[in-house]
C-alpha cells in the first residue's frame, strides 16, 4: 500500500493516569481495505541472576567496609580460575592478592584448580598473619554461588578463624 494512502489516517490516545498515554484499538478503512490498529504493549522484563548477584553484591559493599586493621576478603571465582584479595576499603588499597593462576601456587606440585584454590586460601592467611592482621570484617563473595573452587577456598581460610560469623 503506498504510503501517500496513509496520510489521512488519524490516531486517537488515549490518557491514563497510571500508565500515561496509550494507543487505542481503531478500525480503519482505507479506500477498499480494512486496517485494525492494536496498541503497543511493552512488557517488562525481570531481572536476570547475574543483575540480581550484582545488585546483592553492592548493597553489602555500602554494610561492611574493610580497615587496614580488620579488611575486607574479596573472591571471584571464574568458571576455570579463583581470585582472592584482602582489600582496606578505608585507604582504598589492597592489601594482598592471590590468584590460582600464580606459578608459586601452580607449579609446585602440580595440582587441579580446586587445590590451587585451597593454596590459595593457606597464602591468603599467611599474609595475614605476617600484615598482623587477625580477622577480616567481611567475606565477599561478589553474589557468586559457592561453587568446588570457593568451598576449597573457604576450608583453607576456616581452619584459621578468619570467616566472620
């Protein structure tokens, strides 16, 4: 149907005062042809996990705030690698990091992911204790699940006291 047809054709809204203006449902004719227009329905769409692990994640950063006394223990786990870190959220500074990726961890004998993860958490509380640093304010785990990689993690750090309860 050229486009020169439509020009006539008028639109009618309708006001609503929850939802603002809308389109309401009209029959046309135009010339031989019948045209019925609907109106535009946008559905909202909910939130996915990782949004939902994002959203948790930040509103327990504003909670808890690490200190160069007692700081923060941050892990992200990927789906082949853990990272750790002992962050001073006051100073914004970290205070150590440790990754399974680290040839120190990895080499030494060779080992899976999940028991470089476990040295992971045995370096984590080694330098905390030469820092002098004798518990940690929070565990963030950044809204991940505890996956073999973050529960080898977390024996490792358990067994020396520095999971908050």
């Amino acid at each position: 149907m050229p486009m020169g047809s439509l020009s006539g054709l008028q639109l009618q809204f309708k006001t609503s005062p929850l939802f603002g203006t809308a389109l309401q449902r009209r029959d046309c004719s135009v010339g031989t042809q019948r045209i019925v227009l609907k109106p535009w329905v946008v559905e909202a769409k909910a939130n996915t996990r990782t949004e939902s692990a994002k959203t948790r994640n930040i509103r327990m950063r504003k909670k808890f705030n690490g200190t160069a006394t007692r700081p923060r223990l941050s892990v992200f786990c990927s789906d082949k690698q853990l990272y750790a870190m002992v962050v001073d959220d006051q100073n914004k500074k970290c205070l150590f990091y440790a990754n399974t990726l680290q040839k120190s961890i990895r080499q030494d004998p060779p080992c899976t992911t999940i028991e470089a993860a476990q040295r992971v958490g045995e370096e984590i509380v080694k330098a905390c204790i030469d820092l002098g640093i004798n518990e940690i304010s929070s565990y963030d785990r950044n809204g991940l699940a505890r996956g073999e990689k973050m529960q080898a993690f977390e024996i490792a750090i358990s067994r020396h006291g520095f999971l908050p309860r």
